[in-house]
C-alpha cells in the first residue's frame, strides 16, 4: 500500500476543541510547530483521521486543511525548505497511529 505524506495544519476557535484537534493530530504525525504536523498516510488512514477530526471540531467555525505533498518514500523529505531551526522530519515508513 502507498502512503502519501500530508501537511495538516489547523486553525480551532475553541481552546478546549483546540486540545481535541492537537490530540487527534498527534495520534497520526509528527508535529513540526503546534498546530502543523507531517502526517504519512495511506487512503484508509487518511479516512480515519477525518473521521476522527470532525467528531471534535465545529464546522462552522473551524479549519483544518491537509495538503498532499506527495509519495512519502520519493517527495516526503524533498518538499521542505526550512529557515530558522530545523525540525527533525519523519522518516518515510510504518503508520504511526496512537
């Protein structure tokens, strides 16, 4: 099975659905600021964290977007260009699911 590597990145207007999200998130990736994380992921997956995210954030008033940035083995690692401190980027592999 492919894996795809995504980019989720969110913008929660509640504190406590704020917490939720960042929990959720978390279980899926690895976190490359607070509210941005590098999530490798294959279709199914990516259901699942869809799944889970809209059980706790609130439509109407919050965003997440998962950007696609490609094939984790070939484009996961080259599509990043940092300034600043460079975080430790996953390396392409197995699911990372809490």
């Amino acid at each position: 099975m492919s894996r795809r590597r995504y980019l989720v990145a969110y913008d929660i207007s509640d504190p406590v659905r704020l917490r939720k999200v960042h929990d959720v998130v978390k279980g899926y990736g690895y976190s490359l600021q607070y509210s941005v994380f590098v999530c490798d992921l294959g279709e199914v997956e990516k259901l699942w964290l869809k799944g889970d995210l809209g059980k706790v954030m609130h439509f109407g008033e919050d965003r997440v977007a998962i950007v696609d940035l490609g094939d984790a083995e070939r484009r996961g690692m080259d599509c990043f260009e940092f300034m600043g401190v460079t975080p430790q980027l996953p390396r392409p592999g197995g699911p990372h699911i809490v």
